[in-house]
C-alpha cells in the first residue's frame, strides 16, 4: 500500500508524456527540424570547406583534400548527433 502510494506519486512528479499533451511538442518538434537541417547541410559545407582549403592553399593533393574533407564531414555529423542526445538528455 505504501508502495503503491509512493509510486502514484513519483507518477505525478514526472512531466506528462501523453500523445495527447501538446505542451511540449512544438519545441520537440523545433529542436528535431533544426538537426534535422543541420544534419543534411553542415556535413557538406564541411566536406567542400575543407576539401578545397586542403587541395588550395595547403597545396596538398586531390586524394588528401578528399580525406581531409571526408574526415571533417564525419566529425561534424558526430557533433550534431552527440548534440541532439545531450539536448534530449538536458530536456528531462
């Protein structure tokens, strides 16, 4: 009985996470739509970025500046997913 009067109110402590609770679904949404962008853009901005500024004014080779540039687009992509978990973790 005790328990069940602990659990009930542990269950109420926590934020409502119902379908039908829309207070927190456009910044869901929002954080979601903004990786989503940034997930699909800066990798290959980064890619062409660094690919060009390899090969150009480092003057190193076509392969090297598409390793280089390969290498950045995979750090970045890594940054927006570690990004979007800590923001999901931060969120609770």
């Amino acid at each position: 009985s005790k328990a069940v009067s602990s659990m009930k109110k542990e269950i109420q402590k926590t934020p409502a996470t119902e379908e039908g609770d829309p207070s927190g679904q456009p910044r869901v949404i929002f954080k979601l739509f903004i990786h989503t962008v940034a997930m699909f853009t800066l990798p290959f901005i980064a890619y062409y970025k660094t690919r060009n500024y390899v090969h150009m004014d480092l003057e190193m080779t076509f392969l090297q500046g598409y390793i280089y540039g390969a290498v950045a687009a995979v750090i970045v992509v890594n940054l927006i997913i570690a990004s979007y978990v800590y923001q999901a973790l931060a969120e609770d």
